[in-house]
C-alpha cells in the first residue's frame, strides 16, 4: 500500500513536470504560428493595409489541432508499442510522425491563406516559410511527446483504463484549451497592439493593425516566439502542469476511499478553492486598478512631461 502510493506520488510529480514543459512549448509554438486567439487580427490585417511578415497556419483552434496531433502521435506509438518496440523509442517515433503532420498543416495553411490575401498585395515570404515552419515543428514536438510520455505514465505506472490514443486525445485537447486561454492573451493584446494604452482592450478602428516593426526592421513570427517564452508560454505550462498535477493527485491519494467516490469528493473541493481564489484575485484586480479610462490613461504622461 505505502509503496504503491510512494509510486504514484512520484509519477504525479513527472506527469505535473512533463506537463509543465507541454504547456510552455505548445503556446511558445501557437504564437509563433498565429494559431490562437489574435490569428483573425493577422488575417485580417492586409485587408486593412497593413502587409506584415507574420506567419499563420491557423485552420483551428488550439484544442482540435492537439487533440489531433497528441492522438495521432500517441495512436502511432501504442502501435510500435504492440510489436514490443522500446516505449521511448516508440514514443519518439509516435511524436515525430505527429509533427510531419503538423508541418503539413501549417505549410499548407500559411500558403493557402497568404494566397487568398494576394489581391491586398500580402505576398508569401519564402524565409519566413522556411524558418518558422522549422521552429513551430520543433516546439509541436516537444509539447506532443511530453504530453503522450505523461500519457503513457499514467497507462503503465498508474494503470489508466483508457488506451494510449484516447488518453492522447483528452490531453491534447486540454493542452490546446490551457494555452489558448491561458498564454494566448499576452500575444493577442499585449505583444499583438502594443501601440494600445494598456487595459485599453483593441477598439474597432484598430482592428488589423498588428505590431509589424521590431526594434531593427520589420518584426517575424520569432520575434513573437522570444515574447511568449517569456510571459505566456511559463503560464500556460504552470496552468497544464497545475491541471495534471492536481488531476492525478486526487486520484491517487482518495480513489482508495469510498469505493472511488473520494477522488471525486476531492475534486470539487479543489474546484471550490480555486472558485474562492479566483474571485479574491478578480475583486482585488478591479479595486485596485479600477475601469479603463483615457483620464487615467493620460495621467501618466502629463506627470511625465
């Protein structure tokens, strides 16, 4: 008993620390494709005149689009798995497939929306489709084989009823759903409309007019990769880690009560907890800070000058 729950601990904390990484790499790779919530201002932006040499792949949204790879990636590896390949071996393999897939997607995406945009002028950039088709595979893989290894954890170490696949599938739909809601927000306002006052949101008539310059000539989709390693892709891989870990610790330490009802028991007392922090954060946030408004917006710079 003691030894089974030490193993469980111990696979809660990798599976959070997989899950972690996941998190990170699945939202530094959206928002370098210009696959979240802003990829409708980079659609939209040529429209209104304003040509750019940002990269969009997007013919999803998050949840979908690694719902599918994960499953795929994790289908693949289960297969290998069958015919007694090494389980690492057969997880690397699983989630290289995956990414040529999503390669495929994101070439043909970008291509197929930079072609529909040609009578505004918004040509397609042959380096930008080489460089940051190269970067957002290499950060779809590590988000894909964290997550199917944090999968196969929990089949092997834990004894999961559900098959490798299916496990794949849920995951890598909570993996999209934790980074679009979560890491997504700091690239589509904070980095996409920095000439916005903060707090400011983005009104009509700003619409389609992205951030296209950086410091030293015109800004790339990496340039956005470097923002989000910083900001969003840390939260969105403390989000997902913070889901899974506390996932499989409730499953772990109070499945054996109550025939299976005390794991669901602890549930909605973590559900209610966070319930209670999350409108402290929310009350405190608006007391503090207070409705945007360009009285306050122009304080500071009339202090300043």
């Amino acid at each position: 008993m003691v030894e089974n729950l030490v193993l469980g601990i111990g696979v809660t904390a990798l599976a959070g620390a997989l899950a972690t990484v996941a998190g990170a790499a699945e939202d530094t790779e959206s928002d370098i494709g210009s696959q979240g919530d802003p990829n409708s201002q980079v659609q939209l932006a040529p429209q209104m005149g304003y040509i750019h040499r940002i990269y969009n792949k997007a013919i999803s949204g998050e949840p979908p689009a690694y719902g599918l790879w994960c499953a795929l990636g994790a289908g693949i590896a289960w297969a290998f798995m069958a015919i007694n390949l090494n389980a690492i071996l057969a997880l690397i393999v699983g989630a290289a497939v995956a990414v040529f897939v999503q390669g495929v997607y994101a070439t043909t995406a970008y291509l197929g929306r930079t072609a529909s945009l040609a009578k505004f002028e918004q040509p397609v950039y042959i380096d930008i489709l080489k460089s940051v088709t190269t970067v957002t595979m290499a950060h779809a893989f590590v988000a894909i084989f964290t997550t199917i290894s944090m999968c196969y954890l929990m089949v092997a170490a834990l004894g999961h009823p559900f098959p490798l696949p299916l496990l794949g599938l849920v995951w890598g739909i909570a993996l999209g759903a934790a980074g679009s809601a979560t890491g997504n927000p700091f690239y589509g306002k904070e980095r996409q409309y920095q000439e916005q006052k903060f707090g400011a949101g983005v009104p009509i008539s700003a619409s389609g007019n992205i951030v296209r310059y950086a410091e030293a000539g015109e800004r790339s989709s990496l340039d956005n990769g470097w923002f989000t390693s910083k900001l969003g892709g840390p939260a969105s891989g403390l989000c997902f880690g913070l889901i899974v870990f506390f996932e499989l610790w409730r499953t772990v330490l109070f499945e054996p009560f109550a025939g299976g009802w005390g794991a669901v028991i602890a549930g909605v007392v973590v559900i209610l907890i966070f319930m209670v922090i999350d409108r402290f954060v929310e009350t405190w946030a608006r007391t503090t800070f207070g409705p945007y408004t360009e009285v306050a917006a122009a304080e500071p710079e009339e202090a300043a000058s």
